[in-house]
C-alpha cells in the first residue's frame, strides 16, 4: 500500500496571542516574563504580536514560567456553530411557544434559548424555577411580561432583564403579536 504524502503547510500558526492571553489571565507583565524566562521583553513582545516564532527551547521556557502545555497552544479552540432555526427544539414548558436550544448541548457554562411566543402565549400557571445562578431574558421582537414572586416586568425590544435563576418565575405574552426572546442561563440549567 502506497502511503499518501503529505505536504507540509506554509500557513504560520499565529501562538502569539495565546501567549498572551495565557500572561495577562496571571497579571504578569512582560517585564515579568522576561525577567522569569531570561527571554528579551522586545523579544517576547514579537512573539505576542507573532512578529517571530519561538525557538522550542524557548517555548518551552515560556510554557513552564506561564503555567501552560504547550499543545494548548496548538489546540484548535472548541466551537459551536447553530444558524438561524437549526437549533434542535426543546421544551421547557408553557403554551405557544417554540424553543430552541442555540448552544452546543454539551455546554455547561452558560445555554442560550431562543423562544418565539404566539400571541397570548404563556409560561406554566404556577410559578416556576430554573435550576441555574443567573437567568436573563433578553427581548429581541415584541413585548413580553415577566412575572416574579413579588414584581411585573413589562419588557420591550431591546431590553434585557437578569435575576438569580433559582427565583421562581413565569412570563405572558400579552399581546396579539409574535414574540422573539433569548433566555440565557449561566450556568447550563442542570437536566
């Protein structure tokens, strides 16, 4: 069996700004760097702005002084892609209303849900509770009421609201138009 070559690519892996990232996420200046790694601070600034690449010695170096492996630094970052309408449909309960789950459903840090509201469409009758820190809804089309234990929000397009998700809630649409609202949950509503 022929085995297929390979040619190798001319396209530079731009490290740089993940070098960065990785220094300022520990409050390091390049000063400081610098002066841990024994690297030049023109030197490592050429790196940030990938002006030059790095021996390995001196990746290595770094890595160690940053706290970071250095096949993170190559790693293709982890997306998520959902077009308009393709998100997978949900329910989380009420009537008229069409939810879609626009994050990866893998995703634990935050979950974003696109809802489209019929007209006097409406969340469950008794209020309920989401199993996250933060809710915040977040109006795209229309006009909605949230509804908490003690408070009405009535909210427009373009406003957005955010309370603690373990507060029992519920919304309304009161009009005879379509709503368009995100709800974003921070974390990802446990399952």
């Amino acid at each position: 069996m022929k085995a297929l070559p390979v040619e190798p690519s001319n396209v530079p892996l731009a490290i740089g700004s993940r070098i960065r990232a990785a220094r300022q996420s520990q409050r390091l200046t390049i000063e400081q760097v610098a002066e841990a790694t024994g690297l030049t601070k023109g030197f490592l600034s050429r790196v940030e702005r990938d002006l030059t690449s790095p021996s390995v010695a001196s990746l290595v170096t770094l890595c160690q002084v940053l706290s970071v492996s250095i096949g993170d630094l190559f790693a293709a970052p982890e997306t998520h892609l959902t077009r308009r309408d393709d998100g997978p449909k949900i329910s989380l309960g009420g009537e008229g209303i069409v939810e879609r789950l626009l994050t990866a459903r893998s995703e634990r840090r935050l979950q974003i849900i696109q809802a489209v509201i019929e007209p006097r469409g409406r969340g469950e009758s008794e209020l309920y509770a989401v199993d996250c820190d933060v809710d915040v809804l977040h109006v795209i089309k229309g006009r909605i009421q949230l509804i908490l234990s003690n408070e009405k929000y009535e909210l427009e397009e373009g406003d957005t609201l955010s309370f603690p998700g373990r507060e029992p809630h519920t919304w309304v649409n009161p009009t005879d138009d379509t709503v368009e609202v995100l709800w974003i949950l921070v974390p990802a509503a446990s399952r």
